[in-house]
C-alpha cells in the first residue's frame, strides 16, 4: 500500500472543518492534503492564508491548480496509481477547487476526501465523480 494512501486512511471519519488540518478534529479537503504531507513529508512547504468557502470563484482563478503545480508533480490524466492527488471541478466553469487522494485503482477505484457534512470518507470514484477530476499530481516523496 501506498505510504500516502496509509496515512490518508488514518484521517477517515475526521469531522469536516473549514480551514483545518488536524486529524481526528477537524479538516477541509485542503487540510487533508496537508495533514496527509506533514505526516509523510514533514513540514508544509508554504503557510496557506485563510480562505472563503467561495474563495477564487469571484474571480476565477485557479489558485488550487497554481499552488498544485507549484509543489506537487503533475501526472498524465490516464495513468491513475494509489497516492495521487486529485484535482476537482464541482461545477462546469467554475474554479477547480475540491481535492481528494486516490486510494485504489481499476475497477474498484476510490479515492479519500474530506466533504462538507461528511467529514472525512473513501468514496467510490463513479464516474459523476471521475468526470469532474481535471488534473492529476503526485507527492514528491522520492525527494525526502
């Protein structure tokens, strides 16, 4: 199993929370990814500012997909393998802006993240969801 899936795994059932990143307390889907780099990376590479549940939409900016690039290794859309981040886009022309880990490929895909009155779960990647996946990252574990 994959180290960031295992730790992924380690934050279901955590309640959802806006802004946070604390397992077991509270986190957003951000938080999860963060929560998910400190226990397998260490330290966060950038503090993240405080943010709006509508943050970028005004202004439809791709803050998410910037900072995604920007820290994460970008991976080809058809070449899914446990670990990846997942980058979502809830709605047609808007902002990408829900993240989630892929926790296991093929027929039985699913992938954990943390949802508004949910918390944290592993949900099946069905197609409504697949549908909605607009890029594909890896965490640079091979550098540490």
């Amino acid at each position: 199993m994959s180290v960031v899936v295992a730790a992924a795994r380690g934050w279901i059932g955590t309640p959802y929370v806006h802004q946070a990143s604390v397992r077991g307390a509270g986190c957003d889907c951000l938080g999860l990814l963060r929560g998910v780099w400190r226990e397998v990376l260490g330290a966060e590479p950038a503090a993240v500012p405080a943010y709006s549940m509508d943050w970028s939409e005004p202004a439809g900016d791709e803050r998410l997909w910037r900072a995604a690039l920007q820290h994460l290794r970008p991976r080809p859309p058809g070449s899914a393998q446990a670990g990846d981040v997942l980058l979502f886009r809830m709605r047609d022309g808007a902002v990408a802006k829900h993240l989630g880990l892929q926790s296991e490929t093929g027929r039985t895909a699913r992938f954990i993240h943390a949802y508004s009155g949910h918390g944290v779960v592993e949900s099946a990647l069905t197609p409504p969801w697949a549908r909605r996946i607009v890029a594909r990252f890896a965490f640079p574990v091979e550098d540490f």
